[in-house]
C-alpha cells in the first residue's frame, strides 16, 4: 500500500479530487440534499469533470475521457437551461 501512495501524482491527487465532487453531487441527489434541477448540481459535475479530464491528460484513458467529455457538454447543458428557465420567469 505504500509503495502505491508513493506512485501517486499530483494529476492523480486533482482526478480523485474531482471524482469525489461528482459522487457527493450524485449522492446529494439521491439522498435528496440537492435537487438536480438546481444550479449546484450541473456545476458540481462539471467542475468534478474538469478535475478528472486534467488527470486523464496526464494519464490517458479513452473510454474515461469520452464519458468525461460528455459529462462536461450535459453539465454546460443543464448550466445553459437553468439560466434560460430562470431568464423566463
């Protein structure tokens, strides 16, 4: 286990930063703390997604960085809808 804790990089250190955002943000969901209709919640994913693609830059992994891809764009979508909803009211 040490010799693991000692391979770990910085960008390793900033990806699980960001995994744990978008797990509490999904648990904060479920365990209705937060709803998804509201702003915290895109922003959480996509700041937790940003976190994990800088640790994918430095450790490359496709079917990761796709799913954090996409993560990014439906976040910047409900970001987009949440102002657009609240511009018309």
């Amino acid at each position: 286990m040490a010799a693991f804790l000692d391979s770990l990089t910085l960008a390793d250190a900033i990806g699980s930063f960001g995994a744990m955002i978008v797990v509490a943000a999904y648990f904060a969901t479920q365990m209705r703390m937060m709803n998804s209709d509201d702003l915290a919640f895109p922003i959480l994913n996509l700041a937790g997604s940003v976190l994990i693609v800088y640790s994918l830059l430095q450790n490359f992994n496709l079917a990761s960085m796709l799913i954090e891809c996409f993560w990014i764009v439906i976040s910047i979508i409900g970001i987009v809808q949440f102002i657009r909803l609240r511009r018309a009211n």
